[in-house]
C-alpha cells in the first residue's frame, strides 16, 4: 500500500510540473521535503495553518473525510479505546495506518502523523495481542526489570501495526480504592510508581525513538488524577474531581514519577482532567508551563486528554485560548464535544481565529509546534520516508511474549492467606473449578482490553485459570469446572474464582468494593462443602472481602492479570513461589476508605507490603 504511496507521489510530482509548466490556472502544491532541515528551519517555513494541523489530534472514527488529515494538515490522530479497523487484526491495522500516512505525506512538507493509542497493558486493542497485568498488579511485582521487558515487548507490537505513540505509562497516586482507574495506578508509594513508570519509559522509547521497535511515551496524567475527593468527580463520583490538597502534597505525592519520566526522556505528557483546588489542570499554566516545562525542564510535548479542554469553563472558543496558554502543546479532538464543539475542522477554525485576533500569541504556538516536531524529529519521522515494518507482526501474541506476560502474572499474585493447603498437589484425584472468572479472559484482561469498557468472555486468544489447571495437573486428575459451585463435594479440594466485571474510568467509580451476591453464594455453597477452599480474586483493586477470608483455606490477589492466566496456577501448583507484596494499603471495610500509607491511624486489614510466601 505505501509503496503505491511512493509512485503516487513520484507521478504527482511530474505530473505536477507538467501541469504548471502548461502555464495552469491552478497552482500545484510544491512538494518541499523537510528531509535533513532543522525543526526550526521547518517551523520557519510553515504557513499557520500548518502549524495548527500539527497541534491536532482528530480521533480517527470521527473524521469527517480521510482526505482532511492532507487537507488540513493534521499532526496525529489516535484511536480511542476500542476504536478499531473494520476487522480487528493486525495486518488491517497496519493498512489503516499506511493510509492514513498515505495522506499526511502528500501534504506540501510530507509530515508524518504521530498516531496515539492506549497501549497500557500491551496492545490491549488488538485482537490476539499478549495482555499483561494491568499496573496494580506490576506494583505487586516490585520488578522495574520487567516493567522494562514488558514495554519493550509492547512497543514492538504496537509498531507493528504501524502505530507509533502509547498513551503510557499511567503513574497516577491512587488515594482512593473506589476509583475505577485504581488499577492504572501502581500503588501508593511515589518511589515505587517512579522507578516503574521510568522502566515503562526507557522500554517503549529504548535508546532511540527513531529505532524501528520504539514508541513513543506519554506519561500520565498531569498532575493528581488519583488524588480527587470522593463526590468531586466530572467523569463519575471521584474520576476527574477535584485534588484538595497542599501544594506541599502535590510535590511530595504525585510529582516524583514525573521527575523520573523526564529524566527518563519521556516524549510527551498527558494533562490531566482533575482539578487542584478547585482550577482544571488543563487551564493551569503555573503547573503546566511554570512548573512542569520551567522547573522541570520538560522538552517534549503536553497532549490534552479526550475532549479535556471542554470542561473548562466558557465557551469552546475561550477553552481553545485558556489551554493553549496555559501550555497544552497538542489537542485531542474526538468528534461532537460536551460543549457543542464539531470537533476537529472547528477546532482548527478557531484557533486561527484566536492566534489572527492576538489572544493567543503566534511565540506560543511557534514554541508548541517546534516541541511537536522535535519529537517527531527523534523518532526519524522528519529524515526519512514512512515505513511499516510488517515483519514485526509475526511477534505479536507470540509464546515468547507470552511467556514474558506469565512470569508477570506469577510475580504479581498476592497470596493473603494460607492455611497449609498451598501448593496443591497435581496428583489430587478430582479437583474442583467453581467461580465465573474460572474460565473468563475477559474477566482477567479487565478494563482497556480489546474494547474501552473490556467485557466478560472469550475477548480475545488467552489462557483461563481454568484452562491453566488443566494443563497443569497430571492426566490422572480429574478437574470438574463447576461455575456455581454445586459439585463441590466431589472435590479434594476446590478453586474458586470471583471477583470484579471489567470496567474503566469514571465507569468504574463504586462506593461498595464488596464482591457479588452471585460471587458470594458460590464462596459459601462450596465453603458448606467442607473441602479445602482455594479462592483467587480477580479485581482493580482491594475488595472487602474481611468475612470471605474467614471461611476460605488459601486466599490469593490475582488483580487483573491479563491473558495469560497460567501464571496463577503456576502459583497454585508450586512451580512458583509466591513473591507478590501489595503495593497498596487493603481496607477491612468500607469507612476506613481512604486509607494509605501514612495516615495517623492506620490499621488496615493488610498494609502496604503484605504478602505471604511458601
Ligand atoms: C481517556 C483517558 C486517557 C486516554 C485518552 C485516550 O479519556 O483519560 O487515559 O489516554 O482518553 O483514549
């Protein structure tokens, strides 16, 4: 598809000068390659409208026609979770991507897009992609070392569907277990959220932007998001509230993984919906501009988050002027706004209209622009034609990254309890699987996996717990896969799988961390049993779960592990010692929430770097 590009644009360029030469009406757009010229030599030669198409970012489903991401030069697009092509494979993302890169390049100076998505626990967009275990769970490991692989590997199947920029990694400080973007935090300790967040960047950027397996970073989201009281929430009870904390808080808790992430060279960062006492962050420019790029020194670019700017207050005109000056460098501009905004075409008309007027100074959208570009610069988007390596999609879900992703899950299992009944043994005569997350990808995978939302079911090639024990114990055994639990009694013993249905964002904001009736039905049923229980809970987040860990034997905190499920079983059967510890504080019941580390009276049911071992 691109090499078509490439003759394309060859044949336009000598039909072009045949046309002119023809003493033609219509001026032919001269093709001038910025291929070796400095970004400032570049910005110098850009014309405004140029310069504002580089500071959009259109969601792909929204274009109104494809041929505007030539026509008004735009600078990225991104798909938005779960925004998928026609058929959600690979080779049809690397097609979309290439035609896309067909149009940004037949433009006057042939920039290419910088392309975004939200590849926050691997590809997790692609269907048949290796998912690992969302962050929470990466927090449990301790292991920056596998952060780091866990990147790396990520990146190398995100470029090869031709993508090139991840919304990652998310080093929110989660304060409140009832958001439903806990488990995008790694925990609660700032040094631990640093030393990953750092690891995730050097993996997806490795040691040069313009290698063929990098992606972009984008660490996220500034500043505070986990930091919101509960009832303060724009986007559900606490997502995108308002942090009513000190400055002296804000520094100390939530600004030292985004030290770590510059010093790490992090490409971009993500402004946050949140407010800090009352101001959104994305109209913040002693945050965005003082702070984060003066103090700082941070040189890459600010993207804003998802229709971020139109929950500033005004109109979507006076949005456009406040972000941009308060330091928004790029605008993410999905389709119809919350605020009457039509997105992206008006987007761009108005924020000419604002530079024309003067509200916004031509040096601050000069200053955005070089940003932008001195990142595409660094990835070799600026030196050389477009190319898609498409040899790389043969890695993706490949046994040696799901090998990697395995070892994750094994690493970030917490086991809370045991009662002497862990390691079980492969030779049990019939083992017991109860529990619908027993055989559930979907219900491991969590949220940001395949669809935004993530759903139950078999969402996407994987291995279940159920399917982990069965290719673990010996061909003697018998395991009977008994959802509601009623075969318990013809057990040795029983393994139970329970825990919380994918979610996302301000979807996932609840005040009631307790498990299902249906969930807690099965506990019980299986636990009048008799038989030695084993349960393993598949959540965000800590759960209330102070009386279910009464009745069970063996507790293990699987949190959302992604496909590979094996891992936990690798546990279960003793082929791995469990080495997990909670990066985050579990709560005995709900009216000690919010609690962490360092609160004058902490007493927690199990504190921050709890977990047992065999
Ligand atoms: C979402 C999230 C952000 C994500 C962005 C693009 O609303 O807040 O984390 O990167 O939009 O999907």
């Amino acid at each position: 598809m691109f090499k078509i590009a490439t003759i394309h644009k060859f044949l336009f360029l000598i039909f072009g000068v045949v046309l002119f030469s023809c003493n033609s009406t219509e001026p032919v757009i001269k093709q001038e390659s910025v291929h070796g010229k400095s970004v400032e030599t570049i910005v110098e030669m850009m014309t405004l409208s140029e310069k504002v198409g580089q500071m959009t970012q259109a969601g792909r489903n929204y274009l109104v026609d494809e041929a505007d991401i030539k026509n008004l030069f735009l600078g990225s697009l991104l798909s938005g979770g779960g925004s998928a092509p026609g058929t959600n494979e690979p080779n049809s993302w690397a097609d979309m991507l290439d035609r896309y890169q067909g149009f940004a390049t037949e433009t006057r100076l042939g920039i290419p897009l910088i392309y975004g998505i939200d590849a926050i626990h691997g590809h997790n967009n692609v269907v048949g992609a290796t998912i690992f275990p969302h962050n929470i769970g990466l927090g449990a490991t301790g292991n920056p070392d596998l952060a780091k692989e866990i990147a790396r590997i990520t990146a190398k199947e995100v470029r090869a569907t031709g993508i090139n920029w991840t919304f990652d990694p998310c080093v929110a400080n989660s304060r409140d277990e009832r958001w439903g973007r806990a488990y995008e935090s790694y925990g609660e300790d700032p040094a631990l959220i640093s030393a990953l967040g750092r690891a995730q960047v050097e993996g997806y950027q490795g040691t040069s932007l313009s290698s063929p397996e990098a992606i972009a970073a984008c660490t996220k989201h500034f500043i505070g998001d986990g930091a919101p009281t509960w009832g303060t929430g724009s986007g559900g009870k606490i997502d995108r509230g308002d942090a009513q904390i000190s400055e002296a808080e804000l520094r100390g808790l939530h600004l030292p993984p985004y030290r770590a992430a510059i010093q790490a060279g992090t490409a971009t960062i993500m402004a946050s919906y949140n407010s800090w006492n009352s101001l959104k962050l994305h109209g913040h420019k002693y945050l965005m501009t003082d702070l984060l790029k003066g103090e700082l020194g941070f040189e890459g670019f600010i993207v804003s988050d998802w229709a971020a700017i139109d929950e500033l207050p005004g109109n979507y005109k006076s949005d456009i002027i406040e972000s941009i000056n308060a330091g928004v460098d790029m605008v993410m501009v999905p389709g119809n706004t919350s605020n009457g905004g039509t997105g992206y075409r008006e987007f761009i008309t108005k924020l000419k209209q604002a530079v024309n007027e003067g509200s916004i100074e031509i040096s601050r959208i000069d200053d955005a622009v070089t940003r932008i570009l001195n990142v595409k610069k660094q990835m070799g988007l600026l030196d050389s034609l477009y190319s898609n390596d498409r040899s790389l999609i043969a890695s993706i879900g490949s046994p040696e990254h799901r090998s990697v992703a395995r070892q994750a899950v094994r690493e970030s299992v917490v086991m809370l309890k045991n009662e002497d009944v862990l390691p079980l043994s492969k030779e049990l005569s019939t083992l017991v699987v109860a529990g619908r997350g027993a055989d559930d990808v979907g219900m491991q995978c969590g949220g940001w996996s395949i669809a935004w939302q993530g759903g139950m079911g078999d969402i996407t090639p994987g291995t279940t717990v159920l399917e982990g024990i069965q290719e673990t114990v010996s061909p003697a055994t018998q395991v009977v896969h008994s959802p509601d639990g009623l075969a318990a009694s013809s057990g040795d013993a029983v393994i139970v799988v329970v825990g919380e249905e994918p979610y996302a964002e301000g979807h996932g904001d609840r005040d009631d961390l307790v498990l299902s009736s249906e969930d807690i039905a099965v506990l019980n049923r299986v636990k009048d049993s008799g038989k030695p229980m084993v349960v393993v809970l598949l959540s965000g987040r800590p759960i209330i779960v102070t009386d279910e860990l009464e009745n069970a034997d063996a507790f293990l905190a699987a949190w959302l592990p992604g496909t590979e499920g094996n891992g936990i079983t690798d546990v279960i059967f003793g082929d791995y010692t469990p080495t997990g510890k909670l990066s985050v504080t579990w709560p005995t019941d709900m009216s000690q929430i919010p609690i962490n580390v360092g609160d004058v009276n902490y007493t927690p049911l199990f504190s921050v770097g709890y977990g047992l071992t065999y």
